[in-house]
C-alpha cells in the first residue's frame, strides 16, 4: 500500500514566507520517490496563508499515516542483520555498520506511566498476562533472566542531558471499550479516535500525561486494523492535536490468533506453507495473547527511546526510521540470526520463553544495544 506523507518548511516570518517548499515523499516498497516544488521569494497575505495552511492540514490528515511497525516473523521479513551484515558471524545483530544515532529529540527520562485501553472482548486471564508482562519491567527481583534486565538495554540510552531512561515503567490506568464504539475495522486514524474517546470520556476518562505516559490500544482477535498481518502486527507514532487534542506517544497491538497467528504470534503457531514445522509451547497457554507480548515489548521499548520519532534511530529517513527493537528482529537468544532465533529456555512443561516477570514467562525479542553496538538480552550465555 502506498503512503504518502506531506512535509511543509516554511523560512522566514509568518506573514512573509520567502520560501515554501512542499516535499512529498511516496514511499512504495521501501522506494522513496521526492517532489519538489519551490516558488522563490513569494510573498503571501495572512488570509492567503492561512488557506494555504487549512488546504495542506486537509491533506495532512487525509493522508496514511506515517507509523513505525512490526511483523515478528523472520522468515517472511529478515531482520536487520540478514540484509546489512550479510555472512558476519558475530551474530546477535553485531556490526561496526550500524550508526544508531541521537537526533536530540525527548526520551522518557522521569517515571513511565502506560494507560491500556483494551478494544474489543478480552478475557480476564489475558488481561493478567499482559498487566504483568508490563509490570515486570521494573522488577529487578524477578528470577534471572528477567524481563527487568531486558528493560536494563533501554535504559542505557539517554537525552541531550545524560539523563538515562527511566527504570520505573508502572501501569496506569484502564479503559475498557467492550462494544466496539469505532466498529471492528480500524484505520490508522481511527485509532487516534478510538484514543480520543479514551481521554475524553465523560466517565473515567484515561488522564492525560504527554511528558511521560504511554498509551497502549490493544484490540480483542476479532477485530482488524489497517495493514495487519499483511505488513504489521503493531506500530507506534504519537496523536495529533488535531484529532486528539494533544501530542501523546502510543502504540497498537493487535490479538492474530483468528486472523494470522502463523505471522504474528509466531513461533507459537506458524504459517499454513511451513509444512512439517511444529509450532513451540506457548508459556502462558494462549497463543495470541503470548505473540503479543513480543510485540507489545518492542512498542513500548521504541516508544521510550523515540516517543516523537525526533530521538535515536539508524537510517536517513525520520519517517521510516530503524529504531532499536527493529535492528534486533526476530533474535530473542545467543547466536540468533536469520531464520534462527537464538538459544532459548524450555520449562519443564515443554513451553518456550526467554526471560521471566513477576510470575510468568515470557518469549521477548532482543534489543540494539548501542553501547556494545549488538543485540542483546537477558539471557544471553556469554
């Protein structure tokens, strides 16, 4: 599906634009195509401009959206390592080629507060898995590996002050939107409403906390959202003010286990034309609940280190950055790459997890490391 997304720079004063250069970027398979059209020293009256702004905010908001996604199975998507770092046998991501920088936008230095808003009908016991999969990131006295020392990789990475990511990640508040007030087909802007609704419920409305608050919109397995299973299984970007009202990081992520598990609740189910591979034990008994804790570890993980898009990330466009779940792809062990996922623990059930929380286990894919310059994880054996 094409996406197209406008980017409007204005020079000079309000009243007086010496140059406007409207830039369209086509982003078709990875391919970027740019437009450029630039009349010179044009001057403009405050009422032309402010059609002209009205025009472009038009076509602004009737445009794709721009969102950073995620599809877990290496087999159809090969993560970073495959094509970047071609035969390396470091493994685990590990190159010199990465340059994951910092474009001096915000992290989240002071205490993260995540707000779910779970659409659709979930079932109590999933609700459970995901409250302390959340939970367990500032559980520093989990049983090792643990899913705090997964979160100790963020928390290496730092803003403009040194001020590191924080440590404390604690749930907020809930919303419940049991009878699918914007239908059970989603688009990206959509779920900016569906958020919308959230803060500004006449009861209980989520609060609302730009600097450091996440909000997390989580949909039940019968309902669809623009481009799942095909290209993602969640993504995150931040609200307009324009819909919304307010600026605020987020992420989605979607329940596959009636739509596509074999994509994104893999390895615990795998797709129909892998014929003779056996799907892995899922460690919390539901398939889709546990595919989505991968994912919702690689959301929120991006969200800290770039909620604006503005912050770390590899790569020239700031529209489709490589952030540092992505570079880190489909590795969830030590000597993970490709098509393997790295050495895992199997508990004495036969499920499959790498790390533990406050009671549970969880499969959770590794992160960029910038300081090492590899992926890494709790459980790595070296």
């Amino acid at each position: 599906m094409n996406q197209t997304h406008l980017i409007l720079h204005f020079c000079g004063s309000f009243s007086k634009v010496n140059i406007i250069s409207l830039s369209i970027y086509a982003h078709r398979h990875q391919k970027t195509q740019l437009l450029s059209v630039k009349p010179h020293l044009l001057k403009m009256h405050r009422p032309s401009l402010l059609l002209t702004l009205l025009t472009l905010l038009t076509l602004l908001t009737a445009a794709p959206l721009p969102a950073i996604g995620y599809r877990p199975l290496p087999h159809l998507k090969p993560n970073s390592s495959d094509t970047r770092f071609g035969d390396s046998k470091k493994y685990e991501g590990s190159s010199e080629f990465v340059h994951l920088r910092y474009h001096m936008g915000p992290v989240l230095t002071g205490s993260i507060t995540v707000h779910t808003i779970w659409y659709g009908k979930w079932q109590n016991s999933q609700k459970k898995i995901i409250r302390e999969f959340i939970g367990s990131f500032s559980a520093v006295n989990a049983k090792h590996p643990s899913v705090a020392g997964w979160w100790d990789t963020v928390r290496l990475y730092t803003d403009q002050t040194g001020a590191n990511i924080s440590r404390t990640v604690r749930l907020g508040e809930e919303k419940n939107d049991r009878f699918y007030s914007h239908r059970k087909s989603l688009t990206r802007l959509s779920i900016q409403s569906v958020i919308k609704s959230a803060v500004t419920a006449k009861t209980k409305p989520l609060p609302i906390n730009p600097s450091n608050g996440l909000y997390l919109l989580l949909t039940s397995d019968d309902v669809y959202v623009e481009d799942f299973c095909g290209q993602v299984c969640g993504f995150h970007y931040f609200t307009f003010p324009s819909i919304v009202g307010y600026t605020l990081p987020f992420a989605w992520v979607g329940n596959s286990a009636k739509l596509c598990p074999g994509i994104c609740a893999y390895p615990f189910a795998v797709p129909e034309y892998m014929q003779g591979l056996k799907p892995l034990k899922s460690p919390n008994g539901d398939v889709g609940v546990d595919g989505m804790i991968s994912v919702i570890g690689h959301e929120v993980a991006e969200l800290a280190t770039n909620p604006l898009v503005n912050a770390w990330y590899a790569g020239q466009d700031p529209v489709a950055p490589v952030e540092i779940a992505d570079l880190c792809e489909g590795i969830y062990g030590t000597g993970g790459g490709g098509s393997y996922m790295g050495q895992l623990l199997n508990g004495k059930d036969g499920a499959t997890y790498n790390m533990n929380g406050i009671r549970r286990r969880y499969l959770v894919q590794w992160l960029w490391n910038h300081v090492v310059s590899y992926c890494t994880g709790p459980n790595a054996l070296d």
